[in-house]
C-alpha cells in the first residue's frame, strides 16, 4: 500500500500539529492523528492495525524505555541528594549574569557531543540551578540545550550520528566499509544548519540578537517576576528547602565516569549504569540520601520519564503510519521534476527539515532520502559534498524543531516544561536560522 495515498498522507501530521496547538497537549494529538491516518489505510479496522502497530513498536522500543528511565533514575539520585548543588556553587563564580549563564549552557552542551540524548543530559543537568539563578527562563534554557545537542553531534564526524550518516553514505554511493565517514568530513563545512544555529544560539544567549515572541514574554517573566518556569507550572512546582553544597565530587565522579564509560563503550546505557552505581556507591554512606530513598529511585525515576517515554513511542507509531501511507516518497516525488544540480542542495534540505518535522523520524528519514539524493547529485553533477551536508543539515533541523520528537521532548522533561511550551517559544526561535540557511543554500548551490 505504501505510496499510494498521495496527499492523503499529509492528514495525520496535518491533525497531530493543529490539535497539539489547540490542546496544549503532546500524547492525545499523537495518538488521534495515528488513528486518522490508520482510517486512511485500514478503514473499519483502524483500531486493529493501530494496535497491531502499537504492540510492534512496544517491543521494539524497550531500548528507549529503558534509557529514558535510567535517565530519570540519574536525574532523581543527583536531585535527590543535591548532588549538583557543588558543581553549582562553582558554575556561579564565573556564571554571575544570565549572559554568562547562556554561554556556559552553550558550550556546555558542545561537550558532550556524543549523542544528542548525552549532550542533553550533561548540559541539562548541570546547567539548570546556574540557569534558574541567573533568571533564564525554562523556556530558553530548553531551546538553548535542545539546539546545540541537535546540531552538535552531526558536526563531530565520531558521534553517533556520525557513524549511522557515513554508513548511509556509503550504502548510497557504493563505497567501501569505512570510507563513508571520509566523505562526512569533507562535508561538514557545508551542514550550514548546524553552524547557523549553533551560532545563533550564542547569539540569542549573548543577546547580540534578542529573543522574540513568546520567548521574549518567558524571559521578561522570569527577570521581573523571578518565575523561570510558566505561572501554571509554577503554581505546581513546590520549591524544596534550599539544602547546603555538598563537594563538588559528588557530582563530577559520577559524570565524569558516564562520559569515560560512554565514550569507551560507544553505548550511554552502559555509561547511565554505571554513573548511577556510583551515585549509590557515594551518596547512602555520606547520608545525602537514605538508603530507602535511593532505591525508591528506581521506581520514581521510571515513573517520572512516563510521559517523556509515552511520547517517543507514539511518535515512533505514527512514523509506521506515515511509512504505511508512503508520506517520504510522495513527497520527495513532488518536487523531484523541479530539481536541477543548483537547487538540490537546497531543495534536498528543505524535504529533510519537514519530513523530520511531521515525522519525528531523523534517522528514518535520512535513510529514505540519501539513496535518492545523492545518485541524484551524481547524475546532475551537483556538488556531492554540498548535498551531503544539505541532508544531514536538513536531519538536524527536523530532530532541533519537531515538538514531540525524542530530542525536545527529553529536553522540555529535563526543563521541567511541556513540549506545546517548546511549540510556542522555542520553534520560532528557530526560523531565523532556518531562513539563513536556506538563503545559503541557494547561494552555494550556484556558485559551486
């Protein structure tokens, strides 16, 4: 049935969008616009095949249960025993203003580029209290962690990402085991998203370009009000006792050995496992949490990543109904005849950004659209690398922009915001960026 659907394949994501935006809300939009789309597909039966794609996606998608509840489970033990609050007290000696603040999230999030889940993670983690301090609102904070955990692991060639975007090079091209991520590298000058962003970011954190819209009212909120995060949520949100530091070891041991294991094993599970082992290891005979407490973490923190992990598994269940309706290729053959080796670039990264956007699936995408990109560079005489670095820019901007896709909806859970607050504040942030580097592409792609 795949590819036969034409613009109706556009329906779901058409539906998930609106009724995100009218509700507020990320899991029930999700959810209805897989069933509009399994109406589409299997008419009377559409609560069959959308279980029957559910169950799949379950079993398949215990790795991300697992990982996400692990996150919770570290994020609680660090909260828990103010574990951080030493890395804190340091952090504010030279992060005393909230530019100050913006820019150490900023870099902070370019060290740990690994995986966007890690930079995530570590920036998040350690950030967050320095952030809150300095009156940043939540709201910029996510966007700020978010943006460069997008773009930073596709402009370091030994991230994760590197290593599944050669391979697709190589399968695309024909090319030998390993020589793929030759031809990243000399593409990465030209993942101009990536750049652009991770420029205007620091730009946005500096304010050399200010914030805008309902960004700007987030942050006038939080420096005249002093509330970093939305009033409803605030009302919600019961500030604990503020303890004393704990030594800064506390924190760096098991995140320094995270980011070892992680590195050395090329696996953040096993880096999540062994960082939270440490935690025990240090905090129950210091007393900085009680020994009940900590192994309540187990279960608090997989309860507390519920909606972050209900959110990525409905995304990847309207990915297979967007696959079932053949969304990628009848967009991609849309616009197929009115491309030439000038606008490919472009036209390749533009088909990238909204597939990632409506689908959630960065990855998936990329692997639907080098095979055709790039023999279509070759048989144009586009330049390669150009086109190359269009498609891995254009992942990054879907995985930056798409409001319940993993990456924004792990960072709005670390944030403690929802993903519609992302949707309203943090996606036109991007389009500044986004324009640029169209813009460039244009330009490239006729010059080179």
């Amino acid at each position: 049935m795949e590819g036969t659907y034409g613009a109706l394949s556009l329906i779901p994501v058409i539906v998930v969008i609106a009724t995100a935006i009218i509700t507020k809300r990320a899991v029930e939009p999700l959810i209805l616009g897989t069933l509009v789309g399994y109406v589409i597909i299997a008419k009377e039966k559409f609560v069959l095949a959308y279980l029957d794609s559910l169950y799949v996606e379950l079993g398949e998608s215990a790795y991300y249960v697992v990982i996400f509840g692990l996150f919770g489970i570290f994020i609680r033990m660090l909260d828990q025993s103010n574990a951080v609050s030493g890395f804190t007290k340091l952090g504010l000696k030279f992060a005393n203003t909230k530019k100050k603040a913006g820019f150490l999230t900023w870099l902070m999030g370019m060290i740990f580029f690994l995986d966007n889940y890690f930079s995530v993670l570590a920036a998040g983690v350690s950030n967050r209290a320095i952030a809150d301090k300095n009156k940043m609102s939540r709201e910029m904070f996510a966007f700020a962690i978010n943006s460069v955990a997008c773009v930073i692991c596709v402009l370091v060639p030994l991230s994760l990402w590197g290593v599944f975007m050669s391979g697709q090079v190589e399968m695309s091209l024909g090319l030998e085991a390993g020589e793929g991520l030759a031809e990243i590298v000399k593409a990465m000058p030209f993942t101009l998203f990536a750049w652009v962003l991770l420029i205007f970011v620091l730009l946005y954190q500096l304010r050399i370009v200010k914030p805008f819209g309902n960004m700007k009212k987030a942050e006038l909120r939080a420096e005249q009000e002093g509330l970093v995060l939305p009033p409803d949520l605030a009302a919600e949100h019961v500030e604990e006792e503020e303890k004393p530091p704990t030594n800064i070891w506390n924190f760096l041991i098991p995140m320094v050995c995270l980011i070892v294991v992680t590195l050395i094993t090329q696996e953040l599970m096993y880096g999540l496992l062994v960082g939270i082992a440490l935690c025990y290891i240090l905090y129950i005979p210091q007393k900085l949490i009680k020994a009940v407490d900590a192994f309540d973490s187990i279960f608090r923190g997989f309860e507390d990543m519920f909606v972050v992990t209900a959110i990525v598994i409905s995304a990847f269940v309207l990915q297979n109904c967007n696959d079932e309706l053949g969304l990628a290729p009848y967009v991609v053959n849309s616009v197929v005849d009115i491309i030439n080796g000038a606008t490919l670039p472009v036209i390749a990264f533009v088909i990238m950004l909204v597939l990632g956007f409506v689908t959630g699936s960065f990855w998936g995408m990329a692997a639907v659209c080098f095979p055709i990109m790039l023999p279509l560079a070759e048989a144009l005489d586009a330049n390669m690398y150009l086109t190359i670095g269009a498609v891995i820019a254009g992942a990054a901007a879907g995985s930056s922009t798409c409001f319940f896709g993993d990456s924004v909806t792990l960072s709005c859970s670390i944030s403690q915001i929802r993903n519609n607050d992302f949707l309203k504040t943090g996606l036109p942030m991007v389009v500044p960026p986004i324009i640029v580097t169209i813009i460039l592409y244009i330009v490239f792609g006729l010059v080179l």
